[in-house]
C-alpha cells in the first residue's frame, strides 16, 4: 500500500498580524487520492501570507533530520508583536502500510538571541477507529523530555544523556528536537515499528513532498533577474535558480536535473500556451570554483522555430513555466503538497482558472494557494475557499450561505459592500478619505 500523507487542519496563533486562525481541509480518509485546491482569498495585509510562512516554518522544522535551513531571524517579527511566543498546530492523514492514523504536530516558538527557536514541540497520534484517543509520540518543553509516556527521569542513563545532548544541540541549531538527526537513532530503538513509521511518514515522505514557493521567489521574476524553477521530479524536490541575465553556471549535477524538468515541462506547455516550449542550450563544461564540474548553459524559448532568450518572455510566461513542475505534481501524486504564494501574478486569469478547475476535478494532490484574482472564486467549490477577516482573533472564514448555484465571487463582492458574514472581511475605506489623501498629498509638492 501506498503511503499517503495529506494536511487535515492549520492552526495559527500569535504569528504576525494572527493572533487566531484556523483552516481546515474537506478531506477524509475515503477521498486520500483525490486533489485539495484550498484557495485563501482578502485585502492586504490580512493574514494570507501568514499562512505560506506556517508551512514554510513546518518545512524547516521537520527538515532538522537532514538538510537543514535554521528558524527565522527575530528581525522578521514572525511572533505577533504583543505575544512572546507563537504556535502551530498541523493535523495530519496518514495512510500507510500498517493502517490509518490521524497524526498532530504543535510547536510553539520564541524569539532567541537571534533567531526563533521552539519552546514546545509534541507529535501525538491515534488510530482511525472509534474510541481510540490521542497517544503522545514525543514531547518536549522546557522542563521535560518525554517519548511515548516515560519522561526523562524514567529512562536510563545513557539514554538520558544522549537525549539531553541532543535537546542543548537542538537549541544551539534554533532546530526541532523532536525531527533533529540526532534523536533518530533514539526513537528508532524506543519506539515501535508502527510509532517508527509515523515520525518517518512526517519528517521523510511528507517532507519529501511539501514544496512552499513564497513571495521572494516570485518576485526574482517580477525584477527579471533570477527565476526559480520549481522542481518536482521523483528524485529531486526543490527550488534552482536560473540567471536571467545570460549564461548560467551550474554544477553539472543540477543542470542534468535542469534538463529532466524541461522535457517534463514542455510535456504540458505546449498544451497551454500554443507552440511554446523550452530548449536548453549546453554551451561548455568547465571547472568551478569549488573544483567540481560544472555546465555553462542558457534556457531559450522556442515559438515554431523561432528561438529567443528566455528572459524575452513576459513575467507570466516565466511564471507559469516556474510552477509547472509542481502543478504536474499536484495532479499526479496524492502525496504532494504544494503551497504558493500568489499564484495569479501575471497569469492570465481565465488560463489559471482553467488550469485549477482541471486539478481540482480530477487532480490527487494538495494545493494551497493565496491569491487576488476573483476569477478562481467562479470555478471552484466553496468548501475549498477562505477568506480573511478584520478580526485578528478570527483571521478566517468560509463564507455562509453560499447555495450551489451561487457564484462565490458575487457573493464575496457582496459581502465586503453589504456585510452580512460572521465577521467583517473588508476594512472598508472611505472614497472620501482617500479623495481628501491625494489632495493632500499633492500639496506637499506644491
């Protein structure tokens, strides 16, 4: 059986402008192989990146078993500015070769002398079937070390000090304990075979899996300097930086990857956009800097044989061609969970919607997105949209009385002018206070 790991639920709290959020998935264990497209909808600054940072911060956490990037700086006010700590909740679906699982991660994080660092983290499972109860994996606070219900004081001596030396090294890193490198020898020795797997389906397949594709990438774009392709093969899931400016250099590893990518692109590209794909020109090997080899090479974009630079295309081109390997991902494998931010920047509207409404029916991955473009409201279900509110304390909704023949995108417009929802989801702006600004503010110049 395949193993299938799938989002249930995101709770926020004191994280940036949230001091409360909470979104859940319409998933369940019956539908695993079939496709989440949850779209986060609001104004400015209410709350929907937040939520691309929370899986962002789940990323580097449950990373801290291998290739590890630290917790943000503090400089990055990630903690809500009247609170000390904030903290994540992530539920989780878990099929795999032993049964159904419903799993939870918490992790609360403070501000260090640098950086964010977690204060509190506990994995806790329970088995899909009625009367079972949450059991508790692994804990960890400031006080106490826990695996399974026997704390620290409970375990022997050699045990003790290895987890207690893991647990300084784990803060020294601004690293999770439960998923560093270090704990693993010690939970594959206490834990079960089934309570084993668990952790692995979290910090191997699903971390595998989860690719965030935030707003400084996309921005790369905007400024034409660097594009970040998107990479969802079956060996290799991440993000590698192409210079739009010229030639590019790369270790001759990721170039061949580079090259994998593009045939799997243009596979679908051509189908979106009519007669364009994407040739990769070698031009030489050569020695890096750091010894190893490496391949100077350009992207060149290919319009019934008439071949141009890359970079000559526009900023939606670019891009859909830096996310189509992940949207490939989402539509072909259950397990994939894809965030991105801003999704509709620079693509044409009716083309996005066509292409979410596609994996949205017929799809089998996971896709969270935030976006501004109302025309995704026309083609997807309601129980897969969320909006932001003005309440911090109730950061999002889903709309109500929303009827199936309903147009979600009427209703929405109607909502910020007329109200009528549980919470207010448009901090109206006054036509005339905004009149008044400009006089004002060409004044100053005058």
């Amino acid at each position: 059986m395949e193993t299938i790991v799938k989002v249930r639920r995101l709770v926020i709290e004191n994280m940036k402008n949230v001091e409360f959020g909470e979104i859940q998935v319409q998933t369940a264990f019956e539908t695993l192989t079939q496709s989440d497209v949850v779209g986060l909808y609001g104004q400015n600054g209410s709350g929907k990146t937040t939520v691309v940072d929370a899986f962002e911060l789940l990323k580097r956490l449950i990373s801290s078993g291998g290739f590890m990037k630290k917790l943000p700086r503090n400089d990055k006010h990630i903690i809500h500015t009247e609170n000390e700590r904030a903290k994540l909740t992530f539920d989780f679906f878990v099929r795999n070769t032993v049964g159904e699982f419903f799993l939870q991660y918490q992790v609360e994080l403070a501000r260090g002398e640098e950086r964010l660092y977690p204060v509190f983290e506990q994995l806790s499972y329970r088995e899909n079937a009625p009367g079972k109860r949450m059991k508790v994996l692994v804990k960890k606070d400031e006080m106490h070390l826990q695996i399974r219900t026997r704390s620290l004081e409970g375990m022997d001596e050699k045990i003790r000090i290895s987890m207690m030396v893991t647990s300084h090294l784990a803060e020294r890193e601004n690293a999770s304990f439960i998923f560093h490198k270090e704990l693993k020898p010690i939970l594959k020795d206490r834990l079960g075979e089934l309570e084993w797997q668990l952790i692995e389906n979290i910090a191997v397949d699903f971390n595998r899996d989860l690719l965030v594709i935030n707003n400084a990438e996309v921005g790369m774009i905007l400024t034409k300097y660097i594009m970040p392709f998107s990479v969802y093969l079956d060996k290799s899931h991440g993000v590698i930086p192409y210079d739009l400016s010229g030639p590019a250099l790369l270790p001759k590893p990721l170039y061949e990857t580079l090259v994998q990518l593009i045939k799997q692109t243009n596979e679908l590209l051509s189908a979106i956009i009519p007669s364009l794909t994407i040739d990769i020109q070698e031009i030489t090997e050569q020695t890096m800097d750091d010894g190893k080899l490496g391949v100077r090479f350009e992207f060149l974009s290919n319009r019934n044989g008439r071949v141009l630079p890359l970079r000559t295309e526009s900023e939606g081109i670019l891009k859909i061609i830096s996310i189509l390997s992940a949207l490939i991902a989402v539509y072909n494998k259950p397990n994939a969970c894809i965030v991105i931010d801003e999704l509709d920047s620079g693509v044409f509207e009716y083309l996005l919607g066509e292409l979410l409404r596609i994996i949205d029916e017929t799809g089998q991955g996971q896709l969270f997105f935030t976006s501004h473009n109302l025309r995704l409201l026309e083609v997807l279900p309601a129980s897969n949209l969320w909006f932001t509110t003005s309440n911090e304390q109730n950061r999002y909704i889903q709309l109500k009385g929303v009827k199936s023949l309903h147009n979600i995108r009427d209703v929405y417009l109607r909502a910020i002018q007329l109200g009528g929802q549980d919470e207010e989801i448009y901090k109206e702006t006054k036509t005339f206070h905004i009149k008044q600004a400009f006089r004002k503010a060409g004044k100053r110049h005058e």
